[in-house]
C-alpha cells in the first residue's frame, strides 16, 4: 500500500471541465454544441465506444439516477495519458450541462439552483457516490455498466475547456452563441483557472464561424483555440493536453496544429490502418461462404485487425469483410459464368447443328426447340429457383451442367446468335467452296499442269475473297488440277494403247532416238489427249517412255495401271479365295462348298475373251482342275465376246 501511494503521488492528476451552450431547445437549438462527444472522444477514445447522440432531456427517474445523481454535471471519469512531453499525467474529465425535463422541457430542479453560466464556473464540485457516464442507453441500466464512482464524491477544477460549435446548428444563431460564450468566459475568468478554447464539429465548419471564434478568442486575453473534430477524432487529445500544459507550466508546449493539417495525418493514419486490414482478411478469407463470427475471431489477436477496429469501429471492419465475401462471391460466380458461357456453344454445336432448323428462330423460341432434345439434360440443368446466380447452385462444383435460366441472358442470347451466324457463315463458305470448284470445272482456262498464279485472274472473283481465305482455294485448286491430271494421264495412256503400232518397231531394250520420239510426237500431236499434257511435257515423255517398256516388258510391275492392273488384281484375288496347305487345318473344307474353287469371268473382243479362256483350260486337267502349291483347284467360270 505505501509503494502504491507513493507511485499515485508521482503521476499527476487533473480535474477539466467542459462547458459551453447549454440549455433549452429555445437557447441552444435543437441540438447541442458537442460536449458530450468531445468527453466521449477523449475518455473512450476507440470507435466502438464513441457515440454520436447523448441526449440532455430526460425523465425525472433518469435525472435522480446514480449517474446524473440530480446534478447538471456528467461525470466522464479518470484517464491516463502519456502526453507529448511523454510524462504520464491522470485527468478527470466533467461536462457541465442543462439537464431537461421530458414533460416540460424546462430544466430539471437540482439542488444548484444557479443559471448555467455561474454553476458552469464552479471549481469545487460535489456529488456523492456519483457514478462514472457512458452513454445515454446507461440511464435506468446502470447495473448493466461497470459502476465507477466519482472520486471522494467531489473534485477542485483545475482548468475548463470553452466548447464553441462552428457548424451550422439547427435553429440557432451564431451570434447570439458567442454572446452567450462571451458572458460564460466573463465568469470562468473569474476563477484564474486557465481556459482553451475549443472549436467543436469542424468536420461542418462554417468559414465565418471559425474565423469570428478566433477572433473572440484573440480578444480574450490571446486565448488558445484548438480545432476538433469528435466525429472524425482530430485535435480531441490536442485540446486537453494543451489546457494541462497551461495548468502545469512545468510541462513542455503544445504545438497546436490545424484541424486540415491534423485531418489529413488522421486521415493517413486510417487509409493505412484499412490496407492492413484489408490485407489480413484476403490472407484469412479465400471463400465467400465464411462468416463474420467465426473470422472475427481468429483476426482478434492480430494488430492490423485491433488498430482498424480502435480507428474506425467493429461495424465498418465488418463492412469491409462483407465487401470482401461479396468480391468473392462475385469472382466465384463469374468464375461460373465463364465456364457455362464457354460450354454453351458446344452445347448449340451438339443439340442444335443444323441451320435449317433454326435459321429463323429467335433466341426464346431456340429455348423451347432445346427442351425437346432428347439430350438436353446432358448439357442443362433446370433449377427449381432461378436465377441460377442467387441460388446454393453456385457452390454446386460437381454439376458441371449449364444453369437453362442463363439462356434469358444477354451473353447467352449473343451466343446463340453467334452460333447462328457461324452456321449461315459455314454454309456460305461451303456454297463458295461448291461453286469455286464448279468454276474449275467448267472453266476452259483450267488446264492439267497450270500454275495456281496463272490461273488465279480467271477464276476468282470478289465473293470469293470475302468468304474464303486464298489457301483454301489453293488447296480446293491443288487437289482439282491432282485429279485432271490424274484423268488425262489416263486418258493419254489410253491413246496410247490405241497408237500401240507407233512402238513395234523399236529395238527390245533400246531407247527411242530424237527422232522416233518426233515422229511419236508428230502422230501424236493434233490429239487433244496429247495436247492435255502440254505443260507436263515431262510427264508425258515419262509415260510415253513407261509405255515402250511395257511394251517390250509386259508385266504387272511396268503395266501403267498399276496397281490398278487386272494381273495384280486376280493375285490378290486368288490369295483371298485360296486356303493354304498351313491353314487348311485351321477350317473344315466341307463347312463352305466354295473353298478350293474359283470362278472366272472374263471379258473381252475381237476374240480375246475365248483366246484367254482356251490357254487357261490348256493348263488344267480333264476335270477342270488346276494344281498350284502341290493342291488341286477346281476351276469354273465364263467367257463373253464385246
């Protein structure tokens, strides 16, 4: 006990009292100058414990409660603060007011039955047992609040605090304000207490207001002035701690600094307090189906979230969470969006592919036309309660169907009209497509060999170019001048069979000259099968040379045909009819009465076919069978003359 004494007597303790305008609607408007929330401010200085409305007009009940205590002072308590010196110091903060009557708004009897201005003056106050104020909710619930009396039930007044509201105050008249401020300075200075004007609710500060205040106080013996803002909490510990250095000289000089400039530092201090905030709830909150209650509380231990909640109060950090679970859910569902939206075309693509069947159909009858599909609901899903973006659908992630009620959205609808115009787009590019090619078809210019840049000019036309790029034509063109030349590679082929006599005279193995190659040429050459091949020359001396071997050498390898030649086509014929000795095994010979027997037909004239046919039956046996491989082939079939 006498080290605690001891410690309480080095820690200095000062009892402030704040006053001004004070008294009926009638007198001080329709609201008061801020007293109450400067005290509030000061003494309970985080936000959640900051109250905007602290009403003066009470029942009588309420004004012979403990914490009026039938007095027209508020007792705000006891604080500790390390001031700008650094030096620790207690003040015990009073607001002097006018307490009013709820049924005759005029003020409540008390046992001070002086006017405000003279009780206001008062440096020795005394009320016993009185408690500790909080806030307006506390008259009749004291027992709801933590009770902290008035130490020793009185207090000696070391200095005031002269509140002067500078907003525009509702039915009340500046002027007549400061004359009642004037007069309450009149009687304040009496007491030789030190006093520091106080400019309330400068956050709605009228310029003229703020200027004629300073120049009261310049007046009044060159008086303080500190401008506050209780609301935005700026200069609030600024105004009593420059009143306690003018009671304690000791103490070193406040600076006093201007409500914008404070503003602005109050202003930095919060912005930096919300980013940190704000980063500590997207590092603990990554899904938007998280509560506040259960978030509140593993942030409660971390300094971000306590220096944003003392700055700015519970309701604006929850707020800011809630912003938060928003942006989420709204990143989460266009996450969605995207996916369906993207998924939707592919869904047009499978149910509705065909331009025939929509062509002239809007998007709200294209709806209808999809229900029918018969696998409609392997690509959508038809909620119960839509839209689908408001509804538990959102968190449902293993229903990867499209919600149906998007189809009534503008993305949705642009879609479909997107897949329209890509149908109508395909069928136009294949139209182009059939009609480029018809064009080459008919087209006299096309010949077998022509370059696509000489044949280009002929061809093309500006419909051409608008719907298809040139590759494509140059492919459609390649494949086109593959199969002209092809056929008049045939066809030139074919002549010369029919010229077959120009080759007999050749030695066996020996190739042509110059000049039975002219002489070829010369035949050869008012035929428009030869003529066909004329920018192929190449080509067509190959063929020309192809033919002569195959001539000399008549085989399947050097047959032009091949492999289209008939001899390859009976081998392959034959080894798909004929079982061999190793897999004879393998089947039963009498399941299928066509095994080992193979039918010919054969065509031809001038007495070809029955040529064929005799040597074919000049190599089998009386019965019509012919070996090969050791076994016996039954042989049938027929020969018919052309």
């Amino acid at each position: 006990m006498m080290m605690a004494r001891k410690q309480d007597v080095r820690i200095p303790t000062y009892n402030i009292s704040v006053v001004g305008l004070s008294g009926t609607e009638k007198e001080k408007g329709q609201c008061g100058i801020g007293k109450s929330c400067l005290c509030n401010r000061f003494v309970r200085p985080s936000a959640d414990e900051f109250h905007l409305d602290h009403t003066s007009v009470l029942s009588t009940s309420d004004f012979g409660g403990r914490v009026v205590n039938n007095d027209h002072f508020l007792y705000w308590g006891e604080v500790s603060r390390s001031l700008e010196d650094c030096v620790e110091c207690k003040m015990h903060i009073v607001e002097q007011t006018e307490f009013i009557d709820d049924q005759t708004f005029q003020p409540h009897r008390s046992t001070a039955l002086q006017p405000y201005i003279k009780r206001a003056a008062a440096t020795k106050l005394a009320s016993a047992e009185k408690l500790m104020y909080f806030c307006t909710d506390q008259l009749g619930l004291e027992q709801d609040f933590e009770q902290k009396q008035m130490s020793d039930g009185k207090l000696l007044i070391d200095g005031f605090l002269l509140g002067i509201d500078v907003s525009r105050g509702m039915n009340r008249n500046f002027d007549d304000q400061l004359k009642f401020v004037s007069n309450l300075y009149n009687q304040l200075a009496k007491t030789k207490k030190p006093i520091v004007v106080v400019l309330t609710k400068c956050d709605e500060g009228v310029e003229r207001y703020i200027r004629d205040a300073h120049t009261f106080a310049l007046s009044k013996k060159n008086l303080q002035v500190v401008e506050t803002s209780a609301r935005s909490n700026v200069n609030v510990d600024l105004a009593f701690s420059t009143l306690v250095q003018l009671i304690d000289k000791n103490r070193g000089k406040t600076k006093i600094i201007p409500y914008f400039e404070a503003l602005k530092q109050q202003s930095q201090q919060i912005a930096t307090a919300k980013d940190k905030y704000e980063w500590l709830v997207s590092r603990i909150v990554k899904n938007h189906n998280e509560n506040w209650l259960s978030v509140s509380r593993k942030m409660q231990a971390s300094p971000e979230y306590q220096d944003y909640v003392y700055l700015e109060g519970t309701q604006k950090a929850r707020k800011l969470f809630l912003q938060h679970i928003h942006r989420l859910k709204h990143e989460h569902i266009e996450r969605r969006r995207k996916l369906y939206l993207a998924a939707l075309p592919l869904a047009f693509e499978a149910l509705i592919p065909s331009l025939d069947e929509i062509d002239h159909l809007s998007c709200i009858k294209a709806k209808k036309l999809l229900e029918t599909k018969s696998e409609f609901l392997k690509w959508f899903v038809v909620l119960e309660e839509t839209p689908w973006d408001a509804t538990s659908h959102i968190d449902n992630m293993e229903n990867e169907r499209i919600p149906f009620d998007l189809m009534d959205t503008g993305p949705a609808e642009q879609l479909y009209e997107a897949h329209l115009e890509k149908l109508r787009n395909e069928r136009k590019r294949a139209e182009m497509r059939r009609a480029f090619k018809e064009n080459l078809e008919t087209s006299p210019f096309i010949t077998p060999g022509k370059p696509w840049e000489e044949a280009r000019s002929f061809i093309m036309n500006e419909d051409f170019y608008q719907w298809l790029e040139e590759s494509v034509y140059m492919d459609i063109y390649g494949k086109h001048q593959k199969q002209i030349i092809d056929r008049a590679k045939e066809e030139f082929q074919e002549l010369l069979v029919e010229y077959s006599e120009l080759f007999y005279e050749l030695e066996l193995d020996a190739k042509p000259s110059k000049e039975k190659m002219g002489v070829i040429q010369d035949v050869l050459g008012e035929e428009q099968r030869f003529k066909a091949l004329q920018k192929l020359q190449a080509e067509r001396d190959a063929l020309i040379l192809k033919h002569i071997h195959f001539v000399y050498h008549p085989t399947k390898e050097t047959c032009p045909s091949c492999p289209a030649c008939v001899d390859a086509k009976i081998e392959h014929l034959i080894s798909s009819w004929f079982i061999r000795p190793s897999d004879r095994n393998q089947k039963n010979s009498l399941s299928d009465p066509n095994i080992d027997r193979i039918n010919l037909v054969i065509l031809g004239k001038d007495g070809l076919a029955r040529e064929l046919a005799n040597e074919i039956r000049a190599l089998c046996t009386n019965d019509d069978k012919y070996v090969i491989d050791g076994v016996s082939v039954l042989c049938g079939g027929e020969y018919r003359e052309e």
